[in-house]
C-alpha cells in the first residue's frame, strides 16, 4: 500500500481494529480514516453509503462485528446474526459502489465445522455441522466470505478474507457475561487476587484446547496480506499451535500473580473440543506470529491495570 492512500478501518476501537491503527500509525500511514458507532451505525445502508461517498477509501479493513464468548452467543443469538450481516453486507457493498482498490475482511476461525479434523485447514469450510455454542456468529462470518468472493467474481473486485484465531490483547473486552476465555480468565483471577478468593472457577473440564494470537500479530499479518495476498480462497492467521485451557488458566493465573487454587465447573460446556489452525499458506508467504503466549498475557494483563473495567473503552 502507498503511504499516502486513505485507509478506513471499521471497528478501530476493537481488539483487532485499534491493532490496526496503531501499526499503521508505526508504519507511516497518515490517512487513516475511522468512524465511532455514534458517527456511524454501520447497520445502516444510507448511512454507510454516504460515509464512502464523503470519504472515498482506497482500502479499506473490515474488523467490525458484534463479538461474544459462548454465552453472549447462546444469550442474543438473533443480535449475533442480524448485527454482523449488516455491518458486512453495508460495508463491502458500499466498497464495490464506491471504487475501493482493495478490501480485507476478518472472520474467525468458529466458521469450521465442531468435528473437523485437526489442524484447521482452509478447505474444511463448509464441510460439516458448526459449533452450536457459537454458530449465529459463525454463519454470519461464512456470509461475508461469501460476500466477498461473490464480489471478486461478479464484479471483479479485490475482496479478500482471512480468519484470525482466537484473539487477545490490549484493548480487549473484559466483561464476564460477554468476553471471551482468555480475557475472562484475566479479570476471573485479578478480581480473586483482589478479594483473596481461596479459588477461581473456570468453565468446562479444562482440556480443551485452544490457540491465541495477539491483536499486534494479527495486525501485521492483516497489513502483510493486504499488500502480498490477492486470492478468492481464505486464509488463516494464526501462531500453529494450541494449549489446553487448564495449562491457559495457569499461565494467566502466574501473571496476575494469584496464589489460590483453580476449580473446573465440568456441568458448563467446553465448547469446541480443539481449534489450532494450519497456517502453511501464510507460512508459505513469508509470515510468522511473533509474540509468545505468556508475554502477551502479561502485556494484555498491564493494559487492563491501567484500563478499570468500566474505563476499558
């Protein structure tokens, strides 16, 4: 990308969005464009229309959603689904109508099917039952990959799409009713170290197993693929490799510095059995994370020491 071309990224204030200004800010680009959801309701067609009429973008990211653990999920499915189709379906609509040159598209790695097998290869979309736990998040996001080649192929646009893993970092959402596991765990143990909990309890039976990619990595690959990646076919970003969330519990456990003992609630769902996504063709282009887990918790947890919840924002 130039350095001079307008950038819009939708979402900025998220945990991927705010990722994304910040590495554009570090690497020179000082036509950012950003909108907060009382500038703009993205739900809007006229409002997102003339949004791309005044502002014309050259690129433009799409790390807006509505985004939720497993009991946001199961609590406002019908928000889940009809929140996400229309910030997709306005933003890269609008894109098409007004010229953008180039669009990347962030779903999420919940679009595989519960079963598939291990690691998550791009292929696998759409070749089984989904999650249910998270499926209304995870239909919405197979739409806008849908969106996208649909464009790319009806109109010839240069849409792409790639799935992050689970995500975490500064800027994250540590709501217990609404976060998902990894911050949840972050505020689970600061507020038992706070009031000397003799135990946390942590959904599930612990084996599960998960990968975790921070939004800093994950936003210098979205600024590597925008500039090396131009295929209708999706892409995972992730760090190829995965960790049970007991062993999870306790590296955040350690960075909280909470003494007390860790319960496993196995009556909760564990949710998906084990997500780690192959990440062979981002490998292959020359991409790889470069954060370790537990110094990204522990940077995660010291951004939330100077964000009080109910400040996070």
């Amino acid at each position: 990308m130039d350095k001079q071309a307008k950038v819009y990224v939708a979402g900025h204030r998220g945990l991927v969005g705010s990722a994304l200004v910040r590495k554009l800010e570090e690497r020179g680009f000082a036509n950012i464009v950003t909108a907060t959801s009382k500038q703009l309701d993205l739900r809007d067609n006229a409002a997102v229309a003339n949004f791309f009429r005044s502002n014309r973008p050259d690129y433009v990211y799409v790390a807006a959603a509505k985004v939720g653990g497993i009991l946001a999920n199961d609590t406002y499915p019908a928000e889940f689904l009809y929140d996400n189709l229309m910030i997709e379906a306005n933003l890269i609509h609008e894109a098409y109508r007004s010229g953008v040159e180039k669009l990347l598209f962030l779903g999420s790695t919940c679009i595989y099917p519960k079963l598939a097998p291990q690691p998550l290869k791009e292929e696998y979309l759409l070749t089984g039952a989904l999650e249910p736990t998270n499926e209304w998040y995870a239909v919405a996001k197979i739409t806008g990959i849908k969106l996208c080649q649909a464009y790319r192929r009806q109109y010839g646009c240069r849409f792409i799409a790639a799935m992050p893993t689970n995500l975490y970092g500064p800027g994250d959402n540590f709501d217990l009713n609404r976060s998902h596991v990894l911050p949840a765990l972050i505020r689970k143990f600061h507020d038992a170290r706070l009031s000397g909990a003799p135990t946390v309890t942590v959904w599930g039976t612990g084996s599960p197993r998960r990968e975790f990619l921070h939004s800093d990595d994950c936003a210098d690959a979205c600024l590597f693929l925008m500039g090396e990646y131009d295929n209708e076919g999706i892409i995972n970003i992730g760090v190829g490799k995965d960790i049970p969330i007991r062993e999870l519990a306790m590296l955040v456990g350690e960075a909280v510095g909470y003494r007390g003992d860790i319960v496993f609630d196995t009556s909760k769902p564990d949710g998906t059995p084990r997500k780690l996504v192959d990440v062979g063709k981002l490998t292959a282009l020359g991409w790889t994370a470069s954060i370790p887990l537990a110094d990204g918790i522990r940077q995660a947890y010291r951004w939330f020491l100077q964000h009080p919840p109910g400040d996070a924002s």
